[in-house]
C-alpha cells in the first residue's frame, strides 16, 4: 500500500521551482526533429543480418529443418537452428520459464522461429530464409478461446514436460492461471435486487503499435561477454535472463537500451534477444535484427476476453452484487498474461462499495502469438463488461449513469475489495467524476443522433519495487542524475531533471540524464505499471538528499563547525549567518582537489506473501471518461464529438506531460475501443499485421473536441504527493464510447471495436426485432 | 536486387518496359509500388521504370473539350485546379481523399488506375465522367474507354510494352452534376470499404460508378430520366442497377455489409449530384 513507501521527505514544491511547471521536455527537440538515435539508427558497419524462418501456420510439428541451400547462397555466413541450441531447449519467462529461444520441435504460434539466417546484407538473408526447408505436420492449434476450452482441445503446452506444466493442477488443460476474488453473499444481495443485468462481452486482441520497431543487435565482446542494444523497458530484467540463458554473469551481459520509440508494455519481456545472444556467439560476429512494423504487430500483443457478468441493482441504482467470470486470451507462452489476469481481474468489481462480489478469472493458452503487458494491464479488458453493466443498469432503472456511479463510488479510505487482501481507495475519485460531467457538459441536451456516455476506471499499480539511483553534483555546480526507467516517450528524463534541479538549486539545462545502459547505471527493477514517477522519482529525490546532507557535513568540517549546527533545504546549506548556495558549500567543502559529491538513493517496496497481487498497490490510477459521438445511423459511422478524460493525478510535476499522457491514453483508447483488433484465420495466421488492414487513429479520427484534467490532492506516494498516472485514460475508454454509442444507436452494444459494421447490424437487428 | 532507371522521355521508358527479359515495373508516386516492395512480399521487379522525369510529358491540359491529365498529375495537382473542380466533382472528391495530404502530392492518377485495384478511389469518378485511357507503345497510341480498362484486379488493358500516357475527360454536358461517396474504417488515410461516385449528366443520362464491390470498378447506367427524388420509383430502380454488384466478405468488411452500403451511398451520391446540377445552375 501507499503508507510503505510514504515517507516524511516527500518535499513540497518550490514556488520558485521547475517541479510542476510546464518545463520543456528533456530531448524532446531530438525526438521531434528525428535526431535521437533509436537502436535501428545505430550504424554496426561489420554486423550481419539476419532473417527469421517462420512457417505459415500457428502449430504444428517440426519434422525437420533443412539449411543446406540456405547456407550455400551468397552473402550468408551462419544458420541458427534448435539444433544449435542446448538440450534440453532453454526457455525463459518471468513467472512461467515456458518460452524456448526457438521452437522446440514444435511451433506453438504463428511467428515463432524456427530458424535464423545471418548474412552479409539484409536482402541476402531474406533471400536465403525463404530457401530454409521446413518440413512440418500441422496440428489442430486452438485460435480462440472456445477452442481452447473446449473438451478435448489439443494442449498448448505439453502437460508432461517437467519444464512448463508437472505438478500443476490445471494441466490437463489449457487455463495457465486462475483467480477467484470473492466477498459476501451473492444469493443474499440478489434477493435485495429490483433488476438484475446478465451480458456477455468480448474484449479483442490488439497490438501495442510502437512507432519504433522492435529490434535488436547482439555483439560479442573481446573478453567473453555479450552486448546487446534493444529498445527494452526491463534494460535490467533482459539481462538477467540473457545472462541465464548463455551462462554469463550479470557483469559480462551488457545491455544498451537506447530511448525507445514508444513501448506501451510491448518492450518488456525478451522476444528476440536470447535467439540473438546464442546467434552472435555461435558466429563470434555481431548480428543484428531490425523487424518492420507488420513484423512487429505479429510479434507483441494485448490478451483478449470474454466476460459474463450479472450485476443487481435496487431500484434506487445500489449495486447489490457483481458476478464476473472472465478468460484472458494469453496465447502460447505465459510471458507476463498470467498477472495480466490477476491484476486486471483484482479490480474487476471497480471502485465501487458492493455488498457481495464474484470475480471467476482465468488465463487461457491459445496457438496464437504471446500476449504481453500493454498500458491498462488487465484493467481494460473488465472494465469493458462491468462499466457497461452498470450503464445498462442506469438505463433500464431510468436512473442517470454518471449519478448512479457517484452513488456507488467509496469515499477515499473506503474498501472496493473486501477481505484479507483487501484494496481500499486512495483518493477522492468522486472529485474526477464530478470535474469530467462540469466539463462533458453532462446535463446538456444533446441534437437529435448523438449519444453521451461515462465510464470509470482502476488500476493498481506497482505492488513491489527497486529503483536506485545515482546523482552527482559535480565542482562547477552542474549534476549528473543515473536513473535505469527507459524513457519511451512518457518524459521520464524531465522529471529526473527537474527534481534534480529544484532539489539541488542547479538549473534546469545543467542537469544532464543518464539511462538505458546496464554498464552505467544502477539497478531499476522495470519501467512498467505507470511506477517510475513515485519509484524512481522517491530514489532520485532520496539521492538528491544524500548530496545535500555530505555536502552540509563537508561544508562544517571545512569551515568549523558542528554539522548538527547546519542544515540544509532545497539548493542551499542553512548556517547561522544564512543560506549557503549548495554548489557554493559544496566547492568550499571539496577544496582545492576539487572532485564531486555523489549522493546514492534507493527506493524499494516488498511485497505481501499470499497476496493476489503479489503485495499491496502502491497506489491505484483512477480515471473518469466521457465520450459523446454523433451516429449515421444509415452506415454505422459515428464522429466522436466531445470526449473528456479525467484522472486522480495526485500532484502534476509537469502539467503539459501530464496532459500529453491524458491525451494520448485518451486516443489510444478510443482506437483500441473503435478500430484496433488483431484478426486470426483457421490456421492461427494474423490476418491484418500491416499498417494497411490493422488501424490506428489518425488525427481525423480524434475527438473534435478532447478536454482532459486532473484532479490535485498532493495526496500520492511520490514526490511532492504525485502518483503514476500514464494508464488512466485507457481504462475505461471503450466503455465510455461504447455507452455514447448505445446512447445513440438505442441498441447495446457488447463486443469491441465499434466498427461501423457492427453498429449497423446491431441496429437492423434490433429493427428488425422490433417489426417481428 | 532491384535496378533503378530513370526514363528520360515516353520511347526510352517503352523500351525498358518491353524487355521480355526482366520484369520492368513503371514508378510514379511509388505510393502502391513502394510499399508493396517494402512489405518484402510482392516478389521485386527487375527493373523500376521511374517516369518522373518525362521531358515530353504534358501534365494537366485544359482545353474546351476538355482535360488531359498526363502521367505525372498528382491527386494534389488535380484537386488544386479550378476547371476540374467546377466540371467534375466526384474526380475532385475522390482525388481529394486519396490517403494523406503527403500521398497526395505523391500519387498520381494515372498510377492509381494501372495499380487497378478494385477499390481504387477515383475510378468510380473517371467512370461516371466518360474518361478515356491513352496508352502508348513502340507501335504507336491507342485509347480505350476507362469503362473496358479494367480486367481484374491488378490487371488492365495495358499490357507489357506498354505505357498509359494520359486520362482524358470529355467537357460534361451542360447541366451535369456529380459526386462521390466513399465508406471507409476511419476518417483519415484508409482504403474504400466501398465507393459510389455517381453523375447526373446534362442530357439525361444518370450513371454510378462503383469501387470495392467487385473483382474490378463498376459503371453502372440508371434508366434516363428516373426522378431521384422519389424513393418510391428510386429504390427498385437501384435494386436492379446494383445487382452487379457482387462483393466479397474479407477484413474490411462482410458482403452483406457492402451490399446494404452500396445502396445507402449510391442514393446519397446520386443525391448529392443532383444538388450539385442544382448549384451550377443557379
């Protein structure tokens, strides 16, 4: 919870300071003007190519691999197959280590290698990769959820192999993980219900869609080791498991993660690199794989659901009870999917009081490719159901939906979740409901074909954590601030600067961010779950601190006195005579050899054993959206008219970051709840990996009018009272839409995305109804 | 490995283009050819025939009977021009939403049509205006109606050694007016779920153009005179018109879908031609 990582010194904001201005993003002309270098601008004259060998089907078994022609064509120095590898296969993962470095004898999802070619140019390895003879045996994969589950469906992994599923209860089957969260009496409330709504949802597969591909170079160094460039969010976690699986130490694995280009969950968990790491010290060459976008798409994904729930309400509009059972789509390997379950299904009853609840969840393995994190975790994908439950009990009730969320919401401190590990509110989330109505014009009346919708969102973050960081205060009053988070675009680096900065009284632009480098920088346990702000954040302050302190106890030795006689505040050293400016006391108690003051800073939260979700949240992302669309109802096209996204930010550190996050969730919620799914055919192949046939917003497709804000308490667990707030505008996107939508169209709608198509056939549907 | 040429005029790009010994493709924008080269799937022509720099060329020729548009006319060349936009709208509204403003001042459309994809966006719009295809080769010019040009998907009527010079639309009729109306997934940058452009020509002919509801563009003749304004003696006659229509179910959208939004943007664009006649005579 919140109260670990609490602490007395989470500073207040200078008035004077650059914490909670607008400051300008830290590398932000480079990103803008394309001078930043991602990892495919970096240039390795001597690297190879190379080109992965897949098959075109999602499984099957491998009855052989012929390599021979491959290897006689021209330009290509090296084929990588299983065969090359260790036996048995090495296989990594965080909570499962089920995933091989190639298939094992079996390819279990569409893309999964079978082999690699490196050559000498990248055309040369493409051209030898198609001349890879695979000989394989399809197997009767399951693509779907229905298919998975269904008696006697064929089992993604091997129930008998001692690596992945012995010993496991569930392995006759193909549900990985399964959670139940339960609190009252579901038959006892649901007497006390004047209405009682049944549904069942589907939420589809998506991609994270980074701008930047993935890519990755693997390069030998001279005295054994390995250095890798990926555009990674874990830089510290790809190390472990590379390490692990080569046999290097964690010092001889060095990894450069370079900003990425976005990352939304996707650049979390190795993919390609541990195939990578055994490909370059096979050849003793360096070898580099650059994936385009379709390739991409095929190879990172959010898990998909089906949700049945059945929620009670009394005529007044108290939720009774709430009834979910839910299957996450995971696909071949458990990657991070089975925490995607937890955590998402944790919250599944929303951040509402409920007298008696049911979350049934579980993660179901499919033949499709591995889904990872992706920005709203699990959250979404509930959310869907339970936030359109609670509009179509509004609605058949006669009652407002947006009243009847405000009646049901806690009151901060109050519990959502009850029980042992119970989840209680650590906000005043009424405040972001009431803010978003002021500012959807919620009581407004609406023309004739237009339609008003409101969600609300949770999620709980982090619930452990280690973040450590360095910051240097160096002679000439400039500082240098180690912080591993990757900054994929969310302005990490800022935030470090101007918490140096404020913190240490040096200006902005002579605070210089470090990170992206093992060798370099000190251990961060990842960049996910919307945690760096308050992890990382607290451990740069606490670093900054610890400069402050030795420079106040070298400013005394040197001048004479009692440190306990000094103190020190934001940029100075106190003294009885007066402030000393910090680089000031800091020159005058470093003396004439000069050197520098390096302040260490640890942030760190254990987690709770037994807990769901591993440990308390540290603190929970709450967010409150309206959507309103004008309908053509003769085509099913709608235009988002108005979409309003409010989220319970604790303290903005840097109110034009915090709007661009809220305005980017916004939009990519609203493309994943009206256009974005991943469409798979009978043999388990993407159908729509390009750009061309998978969409995303463009700028014609946002909101003609998207107002976002936050609500302040200065009440988070990070610096200067700040929570994470980078996932909140996602949560409940789709079902904000999907109740505008509804609104207008007068049919419900129960499956995403809302193509026109399928807003057009629920309409002639119900007309049709109507007139039979 | 793909050879780069750049064809200095008409009888130098011929030349390459009729090689029987290597697969010469012809470049214009490159809005289609690149990004299918990109993909890695198309399997790579030999050869990459770039037409840009076409000394006798002519781009966009307006005459009194009417508008030449050369190889190298962009979608943003066309869009800007005045006398196109007065006398044919639904090329206008069609060229006008041809992928991003960038793709715009790439692409051409003359490259559009020889990409002959059935859901090309200005087809419909040539079709409905009477174009006519120039298209040229060592042994001389020949013009076909755009109504025969096309044959499948991806195929026309031009074949090896040979080269589309020109589109050429007839002055309309006085009186005529015409528009275009296109289904897409989203509102920026997408392809034709499907598209109607229809003409309501001056001396009574009414014409659709249909895109992405068959193996190539449609032209499709309503009877002469038929009073759009009334839906009673409109819709059996657009049942009958748009039997031909024979759409397919893919990623886009299912069959059923494209047949009832064939209809629906058949009557709105036959609607909004009629609107437009209206303006141009008052």
């Amino acid at each position: 919870m919140g109260d670990a990582l609490r602490s007395q010194e989470v500073g207040t904001l200078r008035p004077d300071g650059n914490v909670g201005t607008r400051t300008k993003r830290y590398g932000g002309l480079e990103r803008a003007s394309g001078a930043q270098k991602y990892v495919a601008d970096l240039e390795f004259p001597e690297a190879l190519q190379v080109a992965i060998v897949t098959i075109p089907v999602g499984c099957a078994d491998i009855l052989g691999v012929d390599t021979a022609e491959a290897e006689a064509m021209p330009g290509v120095v090296g084929v990588l197959t299983a065969a090359d590898l260790p036996s048995p296969m090495p296989r990594f993962g965080v909570s499962h280590k089920d995933r091989p470095v190639m298939a094992d004898g079996r390819v279990n999802f569409y893309g999964e290698p079978v082999a690699a070619v490196a050559a000498l140019t990248q055309e040369q390895a493409d051209a030898a990769a198609r001349v890879v003879k695979v000989d394989y045996r399809e197997l009767p994969g399951v693509y779907t959820l229905d298919a998975a589950l269904a008696p006697g469906a064929h089992l993604v992994q091997d129930p008998s192999d001692p690596t992945k599923r012995a010993g496991d209860a569930l392995r006759e089957t193909n549900v990985i993980e399964e959670q139940t969260i339960a609190w009252g009496d579901l038959a006892e409330q649901e007497a006390k219900a004047a209405l009682v709504v049944e549904d069942s949802y589907s939420y589809p597969m998506m991609t994270q869609f980074p701008i930047e591909p993935l890519a990755v170079i693997a390069e030998p160094t001279d005295v054994g080791g390995l250095t890798l460039y990926t555009p990674v969010q874990h830089p510290y976690l790809m190390q472990r498991i590379v390490a692990g699986l080569v046999g290097k130490t964690l010092g001889q694995v060095h990894v450069i993660a370079p900003d990425p280009g976005g990352g939304f969950g996707g650049k979390q968990i190795p993919k390609y690199e541990p195939l990578m790491a055994f490909l370059a010290l096979k050849l003793g060459r360096t070898v580099r794989l650059t994936l385009n976008l379709a390739e991409t798409t095929t190879a990172i994904r959010r898990a998909g659901a089906t949700v049945h729930a059945r929620t009670g309400f009394t005529s007044e509009g108290d939720i009774v009870f709430h009834h979910v059972r839910i299957d996450y789509q995971i696909g071949a390997y458990a990657d991070v999917a089975p925490r995607v379950m937890t955590k998402g299904s944790y919250v599944g009853g929303g951040p509402y009081r409920l007298p008696a609840c049911l979350i049934e969840a579980r993660a179901v393995l499919t033949n499709t490719p591995v889904s990872t994190a992706m920005r709203g975790y699990g959250a979404p994908q509930i959310s869907w159901a339970t936030e359109s439950q609670i509009t179509d009990g509004a609605r058949r009730l006669g009652l407002d939906p947006a009243r009847v969320r405000l009646r049901n919401l806690v009151e901060n401190g109050e519990e959502f979740v009850k029980g042992e590990f119970a989840g209680k509110a650590d906000g005043e989330w009424k405040q972001a409901v009431e803010k978003a109505m002021e500012l959807a014009g919620w009581d407004d009346p609406l023309p004739p074909n237009r339609g008003r919708g409101i969600a609300v969102g949770i999620k709980s973050s982090a619930t452990s954590g280690l973040s450590q960081s360095l910051v240097r205060l160096l002679y000439d009053g400039s500082a240098i601030v180690y912080a591993g988070t990757s900054d994929m675009g969310q302005g990490a680096r800022t935030i470090w600067a101007q918490t140096v900065a404020d913190e240490l009284g040096v200006p902005l632009e002579k605070v210089t961010v470090i990170s992206g480098d093992t060798d370099l920088v000190p251990f961060d346990l990842q960049t996910s779950a919307s945690r760096s702000t308050v992890f990382m954040g607290t451990a740069v302050l606490r670093a900054c601190r610890d400069v402050r302190r030795q420079v106040r106890e070298m400013y005394a030795e040197r001048v004479g006195v009692e440190p306990g006689e000094l103190d020190d505040e934001p940029g100075a050293v106190l003294t009885a005579e007066g402030a000393v400016a910090l680089d000031e006391a800091a020159r005058i108690g470093l003396g004439a050899l000069r050197g520098e003051v390096l302040g260490q800073g640890t942030c760190r939260l254990e987690g709770r054993k037994g807990h769901p979700l591993g440990g308390d949240a540290s603190f929970y992302e709450f967010n409150c959206s309206i959507s309103e669309v004008e309908l053509d109802a003769g085509t099913g096209q709608f235009v988002i008219t108005r979409h309003v996204s409010v989220s319970d930010v604790g303290t903005e550190l840097n109110p034009i970051q915090v709007t661009a996050q809220e305005e980017g969730g916004a939009i990519m919620g609203i493309g994943q709840a009206d256009m974005e799914q991943l469409v798979f055919d009978e043999h388990g192949r993407l159908l729509n990996p390009s750009a061309i046939d998978y969409r995303v917003p463009t700028y014609k497709d946002v909101p003609l009018e998207l107002f976002t804000s936050a609500v302040e308490n200065h009440d988070g667990p990070g610096p200067y009272g700040s929570k994470g707030m980078s996932e909140g505008p996602i949560l409940c996107t789709g079902a904000a839409l999907g109740a505008a939508v509804t609104a207008a169209a007068g049919v419900k709608i129960t499956d995403l995305p809302l193509t026109a198509e399928r807003i057009w056939r629920a309409t002639r549907a119900a007309a049709e109804g109507a007139i039979a | 490995m793909v050879t780069y040429y750049k064809a200095h005029a008409v009888a130098d790009a011929l030349e390459v283009l009729g090689r029987k010994d290597v697969d010469a493709r012809a470049l214009l924008g490159g809005t289609d050819l690149l990004v299918g080269l990109d993909d890695r799937l198309d399997s790579a022509p030999g050869v990459v025939v770039d037409l840009k720099g076409l000394a006798d060329e002519t781009p966009l020729a307006v005459e009194d009977s009417g508008v030449r548009i050369g190889l190298t006319v962009t979608m943003a060349d066309l869009v800007a021009n005045p006398t196109v936009a007065a006398w044919y709208p639904a090329l206008v509204q069609a060229a006008g939403v041809v992928g991003s403003v960038a793709i715009r001042n790439r692409a051409t459309v003359v490259g559009n049509i020889c990409n002959a994809s059935p859901a090309s966006d200005t087809a419909p719009a040539l079709l409905v205006h009477g174009a006519n295809v120039r298209i040229a080769s060592a042994d001389g010019e020949r013009v076909v109606p755009i109504s025969e040009f096309f044959v499948a998907p991806r195929v026309t009527t031009c074949g090896r050694g040979e080269l589309v010079t020109a589109v050429e639309l007839p002055r309309p009729v006085p009186g005529t007016g015409s528009a275009f109306q296109r289904l897409t997934r989203r509102w920026g940058v997408d392809l034709a779920t499907v598209s109607v452009a229809a003409a309501v020509h001056g001396d009574g002919r009414i014409q659709l153009g249909l895109g992405a509801v068959a193996p190539t563009p449609l032209l499709v003749d309503l009877p002469a005179g038929t009073d759009l304004a009334d839906r009673a003696v409109l819709d059996p006659v657009l049942d009958e018109a748009l039997a031909v229509a024979t759409p397919i179910s893919d990623i886009r959208a299912a069959a059923d879908y494209r047949t009832a939004m064939v209809r629906e943007l058949a009557a709105r664009a036959l609607q909004a031609a009629l609107d437009s006649t209206r303006r141009t005579q008052a």
